[in-house]
C-alpha cells in the first residue's frame, strides 16, 4: 500500500511538472504572436565605434593573451588571461593596403595591448566602465601607432584574471 502511494505521489509531480511546462510554452508562444512583427530593413545596428557591421572587418588574435598585471595595492601578483579583436573602418577603398598590414601586424597589436593592460592593475580591468576606458586606450595607441583613425573597436571575450 504504502508503494503505491510514492508511485501515485510520482506520478502526479511529474504531471504538474509537464502541465507547467505546457503552459509556459504556450505563454511564450502567445507572446510572441502578439508581437508585431519588425521590417527587416527597419533596424540599423551600429557598434560603438559607429560604423556599420557591414563595413567592418574583425582582425582576431589568433591566441589568447596572458598578461601580467600590476600587483594589488596589497602586493598580490595578478595576471589576466583576455582574447582581443580589433574592428576596422573598411567604407573607403583606398585603405585597402592599410587594412592588409594591420590584418597582418598581429605582434603590433599584441604589443599594443600588452602595454595598455600590463600598467593596469586587476581593480582597474574588471567591470565593464573599466573595460570601455581599456578599449578606447588600446584604439588609441593602435591609431597613433598605424597613423590612421579606421581602428574603430576592441573587443575582448573570453577574461579569465589569475
């Protein structure tokens, strides 16, 4: 007797569970019918830099990078483990060569930001306010390094601090 009630108590937890579910799948589904649909032209999107994707070319590390940081104002020693990629301005075509020596200049932008981060200490990467003065520190020295202003973002991905 005592079997059967766990097997009946089993049953019906599994049943609610499946109803719930049901009615939340049905829930979403009469949410998003009742969306208006948006025209597909209707929306530009424009990254921070404020170019249009379409005339953007991502150059990615082909690794990630460890950088050492500055130690804490405790003294303990920090590393940041971060994978880079810069975006470039590609509207105008008579930047096509310079396009192609940055793609190719993977230790220049390594060196770029190995130098923006390695002065920087765990307190001043973390977060994302920090990490948008770090980008726009990285685009400069690229800029001034290249001598052109077509480095329009960085982004980085994959952060892991040690």
């Amino acid at each position: 007797m005592e079997k059967n009630k766990k097997f009946m108590f089993v049953i019906i937890f599994l049943l609610v569970i499946l109803l719930a579910t049901v009615v939340g799948v049905a829930v979403l589904a009469l949410r998003m019918m009742n969306t208006s649909p948006q025209e597909p032209g209707a929306v530009i999107v424009v990254d921070p830099g404020g170019v249009d994707p379409a005339y953007s070319r991502l150059v990615n590390l082909t690794s990630p990078m460890t950088i050492n940081l500055l130690p804490s104002p405790d003294g303990t020693p920090h590393a940041v483990n971060i994978n880079v990629t810069i975006a470039l301005d590609t509207r105008d075509s008579a930047d096509a060569d310079l396009i192609e020596r940055i793609v190719g200049s993977e230790a220049i932008i390594r060196d770029a930001v190995n130098y923006v981060l390695s002065n920087k200490r765990i307190d001043q990467i973390s977060g994302s306010v920090n990490q948008d003065i770090l980008k726009e520190a990285i685009i400069q020295r690229l800029q001034s390094e290249f001598r052109t202003n077509i480095i329009h973002n960085v982004f980085f991905w994959d952060i892991y601090f040690m």
